[in-house]
C-alpha cells in the first residue's frame, strides 16, 4: 500500500512504515491544494492537523482506504463520511498520553505557585515573597472530565500529591481505578477544587464550559485545559475571572491558535486573558515531547500493521 504522510513527523516513521510493507511518500510542505491534485494515488493518508479532511477532499481520494492521525484528536476529520465511504480511521493516543498528563501536572503546579509572574519579576529585579504565596495541591479535590488515556494519565501523576481525584466521562463506566473514582457531573460540581480537560472537540463539547457550565460549581475552582481551546467559552471564561469563580486557568489550547486570523472579538479575548497574572498559557504543547513524536509514530505504525491485515 502507497501512504502519503503530509505533516512533520519524526524521521523514524518512514523506516517503520518500510518495515510493514507499506511504501511512504513523506511529504510535509505539500499543501492542501496539492494534495487535493494527487490524494487520489494513495491508499492511506497520515495527517496530525494541518489538512482538514472533509467531502471535498474524501471526493477525490478513490483509492483512499485508511486514515492515520498522528495523534489523538479526531475533529479534523469528518467522522460520518469517511464511515459512509468504510474507510478506516485509527489514532495514537497512547504515544502521547504520559506527554499530556506531566504536562497538565506542570502547569497546574506553576499556576498555583506562581511561578510565571516571580520568575518574570526576579528577572526584572523584584523581589516580592509576599505577593508569590503560592497554594498547595495536596488536600485538594481534583476533578477530571474524560477518562480515556489522557486523563487517566493526568489521574495517575497528580493522585501522588495525595490529592483526592475524582473523574466523570459521558462516555465510559467502570472506570474507577487506583488513581480516581468514577463520579457523576454533579459530584464534580459539587467537590471539584480543580477541573481538568481530556475530552475531544465534538458538537456536544464544543463551548461546554460556559456560564451555565461554570455555575453548577460549589467552589471557586482552578482550570487547566489541553484538551481542546473550543471546549472553553472564552468570554464566559473572562467573565468567570473577573468574579473569582475561576481562580485561575492553565490553557495549552486556544479557541483559534492562528493569531493571523483571530477576529476582532478573538483579539479582544486575548488581550483580555494575556493581562491576566492568573493565566498560564502554553503554544498546544502538550503532548508534543521529544519521546512522544517517536512513540506516536511506534503506536500507529503497530495499529497500521493490525489494521492493513484486516482491510
């Protein structure tokens, strides 16, 4: 089978790829107005996120029979039309899942401790103990929203805080484990000292934390999400700030990460937050380590290899 791989990927992807008997066309620059013009040579495509694959481009791949996403997030795909077409869809989760769960822990732990503003103002030549007290994470309740692989990664690292962890997921049951107990939305609502985001980008997730979302919770809470910037109402965030309902957010994900194309209501937003000494952003680098670029490409060749026998 001939795959055309279209994003940057560790170099290791085309040798293992070789390894299994599929031949690799590593492509990164290609565009999509390029790809749009020869996808139909290919049997499988790898992507992470750069090319949306939707009818247009699905009408042109007739010889297209499985997708590979370097990765986890699946909402650059459209789902029910590559399933209308009995194309294959699989994704690497796993790869980065210990990237994403560290990840969440150090920016939870910075936000905390403020870390942001005394290394800036030390760089600066302040020196204000006062004004950096940080807070301690253990005692508290951590609630997680999604237990797949990358909450239950998070779970794993921040339960040795000796926190109480707590996780609800719409999806799944039975999955109370040595790291969290399987709990409803309301006990996060009602428990949570700090909530965590590992839920894919859906019609149902997209803008679920909005004003509504935000009041069911009995406690003034911490935010951190690296999940999905669209998952967050990003005016009712700011909202939520400026009341001391949210104490504080760590965002690794933007409703538009693309600052060339942010609207004039984006840009107010995120001038908004960026004035904020209680927000801790970081460029949707989650899940995007050294380890986790080769381990990405070790999970998905080895479900590459299951699935090819299959097809």
């Amino acid at each position: 089978m001939k795959f055309i791989i279209v994003d940057e990927m560790h170099p290791s992807i085309v040798s293992m790829l070789e390894g299994i008997g599929i031949v690799p066309d590593y492509r990164p620059s290609v565009t999509r107005m390029d790809l749009l013009k020869i996808v139909m040579n290919y049997e499988g495509l790898i992507v992470r996120s750069k090319v949306k694959i939707d009818k247009e481009l699905l009408d042109l791949a007739t010889n297209l029979k499985i997708i590979a996403r370097a990765g986890a997030g699946l909402d650059q795909i459209d789902i029910e039309e590559v399933n209308r077409r009995n194309i294959k869809v699989v994704n690497a989760p796993e790869g980065n899942r210990d990237a994403v769960g560290e990840h969440a822990v150090g920016m939870l732990l910075s936000l905390m401790n403020k870390m942001q503003t005394g290394d800036k103002e030390v760089r600066n030549r302040i020196w204000k103990r006062e004004k950096n007290r940080g807070y301690e994470v253990g005692g508290l309740t951590i609630g997680i929203i999604g237990y797949g692989n990358m909450g239950k990664a998070f779970a794993k690292r921040i339960k040795g805080f000796g926190c109480r962890v707590i996780a609800y997921d719409k999806y799944i049951s039975g999955y109370s484990d040595e790291f969290a107990q399987e709990v409803s939305i309301e006990d996060i609502f009602n428990n949570a000292d700090v909530l965590s985001l590992h839920i894919p980008l859906t019609e149902v997730s997209r803008r679920m934390v909005n004003r509504k979302f935000i009041a069911n919770f009995k406690k003034n809470f911490w935010l951190i999400n690296t999940a999905r910037g669209e998952v967050v109402q990003q005016e009712d965030l700011i909202e939520a700030l400026d009341s001391g309902k949210i104490r504080g957010a760590a965002l690794d994900v933007l409703e538009n990460e693309k600052f060339e194309t942010l609207t004039s209501v984006q840009k107010l937003n995120l001038e908004n937050l960026v004035e904020r000494e209680n927000i801790l952003f970081t460029p949707h680098v989650a899940g995007w380590t050294y380890e986790s670029l080769v381990k990405i490409n070790e999970v998905l060749v080895e479900k590459l290899r299951e699935s090819i026998g299959r097809i």
